[in-house]
C-alpha cells in the first residue's frame, strides 16, 4: 500500500491535501463512528507525509460515487475483452490508452481534456520526496536529534551527516535503521536518504564520512549560474532558478539536473515552459520538464481566426507571443465560438 502511494505521489508530481479511499483492512482496522482506527504502518505513513483521509463509507455509493465512475470506466473502456502477457504489458497499454484515450479526449460533460486541465491542478500538488528505501519500515525505525556539530548518537558512537543538517529553526530529527551492519539516517517526513555508516562495535568513536564536512554552497553557486545561461530571459531565470533553491534547498542539486536535461531535450519549448512555470507559481524542475513535454507533443502551428478574434483573448497579441494558458484553454474547449 505504501509502495503504491509512493509510485503515485512520484507519477503525478506531487500530493493531495486530502486523499479518499474505499474501506480496505489493508490501511484501515475499523472506523469507530468517524474515529479511524489505521494499521500501524500506514498511520506511520500518513502521519509522517501529513496528508488528511477522507474514508468512505462500506457499500455507500453516494460517498464514493466518483471512484467507482472512474474505475468502471477504466474497466468498459480499456480492461474488457483485452489481451494482455504479464504485469509489465498491462502497465506498457494502459499508459498508451492514457495518453490516446483516457487523458486526451475532451470529458463529455465538462468540455476539457484531462491532460490539460491536470497541468493547471498539478500547482495545487504539495511536492513531496518518494521514500527510496521501500524495504524500510518506519516500525522497525528509531527517532534521533542532529547536534549543533552535524552528529548523531547511536550506541554510544557518533555518526556523521551532511554540514547544514542542523538547523537553528525547526525539527531537528531523524530516523535511524539498521540493516545488518549498515546505519541508515533517514529525513523524518521524506524518508530520503541523509548519511549511511558501517556500525561500529567499539564505543566513544566519532564515525564520519569526509564529504560531510565539505561546504558544497560554493560549488552550487556555480551550477546556478550555469543554469542561468541556459535561458534567454536572464531575469525570469533568476527567478525561477532562486525559487526552485528556495523550495528544494536539500535537493537544489537534483532539480538542477533535471532542468539541465529538460532544456537540452527540449531546446524549442524552453522559453515557454519557463514563462508557464513562472506564470502559474509551478516553482519545479519536475513541472518544467512535463509541461516541455507536453508542449513538444501538442505543438499549435496556428490559431483559427475566429477564435484568435474571440473576446476571451486579449487583443494585440501577437500569436507567436501568445501565453501557454490560451492554448489550454482552447485546447480544453473553454473558449465559446
């Protein structure tokens, strides 16, 4: 169930708010007149990511009407009468279905493509870091403090994390898992991997890695002016390029690299995807790179006169400037002939 969580919450980008769920003895013991009662690892789980649950009631369909239209759906349209050869085949149609089908044909009643309206929703995604380690359970884990000296204890040893670890203003703790003779130090909401040691069997040693004590500012510096010259709009980058440190300060490093790789894919859609992005507060690599993509895949050679004239468009736009939410919107069918 975490697993599939964590794929989830990895595919789309980010995490709800709230997430609803059907009655299923896998995350829930019992719901005891609206007080939950959750299994002990899935309410490690959610208590650590910090998403609400919104538990259906069993055979209620009222309750979960929406669920159960999507599956069935999903079920006359692509599952039924179809041939498929293992898990890995399944999941290869599916995603083919999706992309023809399932997320690009307009919806019947709301006269959008789920495609294009999920691109205006994802900014609305907590982001979020799947946990790397999905053999680690959070019952088999033990909380611990970072000292002011970037350290943690562990059976009378001191191991090592990353210089910066420690923060004057907030939680300061972490998961400690062993497995056999490795110590995992573990962030406490992401699960992300912080520092690994070999345990000692002696006692009173200090155990460090040397890369902890190496001040990497300097050298993310110079990878955010690299990216910097990336981009046309030096301003606009600057922007982009701070929030995106301001929001992932661990992981600046990673989503550079991902921006990095996106723009060179995507040279054609780069500057577009950044006015997107600044445009609608997606302050993301990850959003970069999808919404790269999903210019390259849905290119507008031009816009029909009538409705390049339609009221809903701003005059005086010339059509090669025009914003990328125009062509969502008429994309999406928001736009009355």
């Amino acid at each position: 169930m975490i697993c599939s969580h964590e794929n989830a919450f990895r595919h789309f980008g980010g995490m709800p708010k709230e997430m609803v769920y059907d009655q299923d003895n896998i995350l829930a013991v019992s719901e005891n007149a609206g007080d939950l009662l959750l299994t002990h690892d899935f309410d490690a789980y959610h208590q650590a990511l910090g998403f609400s649950i919104y538990l259906c009631r069993g055979e209620d369909p009222e309750s979960k009407g929406k669920i159960e239209r999507v599956v069935g759906y999903v079920k006359s349209n692509f599952a039924k009468n179809r041939v498929y050869d293992g898990l890995d085949d399944w999941n290869e149609k599916s995603r083919s279905w999706l992309e023809r089908t399932g997320n690009h044909k307009v919806h019947g009643t709301t006269k959008k493509r789920p495609d294009s309206v999920f691109l205006l929703e994802k900014a609305h995604l907590k982001p979020v870091s799947s946990i790397k380690q999905k053999d680690i359970s959070f019952r088999n884990s033990i909380t611990a403090t970072v000292n002011k000296d970037n350290t943690i204890r562990f059976k009378g040893n001191r191991y090592s994390v990353p210089l910066g670890t420690y923060k004057t203003v907030g939680s300061n703790q972490v998961y400690l898992y062993q497995k056999e003779q490795e110590l995992i130090v573990l962030h406490k909401l992401t699960g992300d991997d912080i520092a690994r040691h070999r345990v000692s069997l002696e006692k009173g040693k200090l155990i460090k890695n040397r890369n902890h004590g190496r001040d990497r500012e300097k050298t993310l510096q110079k990878y955010r002016t690299a990216m910097i010259d990336l981009f046309e709009e030096e301003p606009r980058a600057i922007l982009f390029i701070d929030k995106i440190v301001e929001k992932y300060k661990r992981y600046a490093r990673d989503q550079f690299m991902v921006l990095e790789k996106s723009i060179k894919r995507y040279p054609t859609e780069r500057d577009a995807a950044l006015n997107y992005c600044i445009d609608n507060d997606l302050w993301s690599a990850n959003d970069f790179r999808d919404i790269a993509i999903y210019l390259s895949q849905h290119k507008v050679e031009a816009i029909p006169e009538e409705i390049k004239n339609n009221s809903s468009v701003p005059s005086g736009i010339e059509v090669s400037t025009r914003p990328l939410s125009d062509y969502v919107k008429i994309m999406g069918g928001e736009v009355n002939e």
